[in-house]
C-alpha cells in the first residue's frame, strides 16, 4: 500500500530531477543539490545527522553534506527514490510515516515553491488532517523561539498554540499552509496573519521558527 511519506519521497525526487543540481530552493543557501544531498545524509549516515540539532556536531555533518553533495546528481536522486538502507529503522513503515511524511512535504514545496510559475497543489482531506496532526504535536516545538505569541488556525476554527505570549498572531490557513509557515517558510506560505501589526512584521521576518 502506498503512504503519503512514500507519495512525497516519489513526488520530491521527480522534480529534484526535473529542476536539476542548480535549481534555487526555500533553503537559504541551499541549491537542489544540497537539498538532495541533506535528504540522502538524513538517511544514510545517522552518524553525522546529528549535527542537524546538536551544534558540537555541525562540523562533521557539514563535511558529510559536501562529501554527499560532490556525488553525482543522479546517484543522489536514485538514493532518493530507493529510499534508506535495508536495515535502516526507516523501512518500518509505521516510522517511515512518522519521521518522513512532513519531511518530504516541506522539502517538496521547498523545491516547487522556489520556482516563479509555481502553483499550489490540491491536497486531499485525509493528508491535510495527517499533517494537521503532526503540526498539532510539534507546534510548540516549532515556535519556542519566536518573539510574539502565536496560534495557528485552520479554517474550520480548530486551533494550535505555537507560543505563549503577547502580543499574539492568529495565522489562517490549510493545515499544508501553516505546516510551512511554522517551519519557518513565511513569505512562501499562503496564509492570513492577524494581530498587532508590528509583532506580524516581526513574526514574518523570523529566523526562530522551525527547528
């Protein structure tokens, strides 16, 4: 059976390829080839990966991204597209749905939405309440950091808080959209902010959100 981490893994490497090495993303200073090598280093040398949050180990995963990263473009996206290792916990399904599913729908808009044709994509109801979901967990996870308060609001009125504090935004939108503003992709996120003006230009212009 197909699942939606295994969808966007397929969906990612297809424009990776079609974009090519050089292609811009919503990285900051990342082309997709550095897009496609943190994918396959994510995967494939936990050893290093730990560098992503832990910032005595940023040397070392710095130095296996480059490594990665020299690799040719179409063996990174062959990597991609088969996926971790055999014996990598990632081929549990139930942990590639956890860990995988917003991973690769961030990253897939990082690379669609850096384009300037692009055009949203319809999502269907069971995938917008699957990635509701896990932003309703990591919600406060994703905003610890940020200088205004912040709730999150889907269209139907269900809510999130992402932070405490005043004064507070209320961002609108899809559950996709508010995914990706959390995680930091502001400007690209169709979205409504309201609240007091100033803390709505400070929340837009943000470097704390995400992790």
């Amino acid at each position: 059976m197909s699942t939606f981490a295994k969808r966007e893994r397929l969906l990612l490497a297809d424009l990776l390829e079609t974009a090519g090495p050089e292609a811009p993303t919503l990285c900051e200073g990342w082309l997709t080839r550095d897009l496609a090598a943190h994918v396959v280093v994510r995967e494939r040398r936990p050893d290093a990966v730990g560098g992503v949050l832990i910032k005595p180990l940023a040397p070392r995963l710095q130095k296996v991204m480059e490594e990665y990263a020299a690799k040719p473009y179409e063996e990174l996206i062959q990597l991609i597209r088969t996926g971790p290792p055999r014996f990598s916990p990632f081929q549990l399904k139930q942990l590639d749905e956890a860990a995988n599913t917003v991973e690769f729908y961030v990253h897939t808009e990082d690379v669609r939405r850096a384009q300037p044709d692009w055009t949203s994509r319809e999502l269907d109801p069971v995938f917008q309440d699957t990635l509701w979901s896990r932003l309703e967990r990591t919600a406060k996870l994703l905003g610890r950091g940020i200088p205004t308060g912040l709730v999150l609001r889907r269209p139907d009125g269900r809510t999130a808080v992402a932070h405490r504090g005043t004064p507070v935004v209320t961002v609108t939108g899809e559950p996709s959209e508010l995914l990706l503003f959390a995680f930091g992709r502001q400007n690209a996120a169709r979205v409504e902010a309201v609240g007091d003006q100033d803390a709505v230009t400070k929340l837009s212009e943000t470097k704390q959100l995400g992790l």
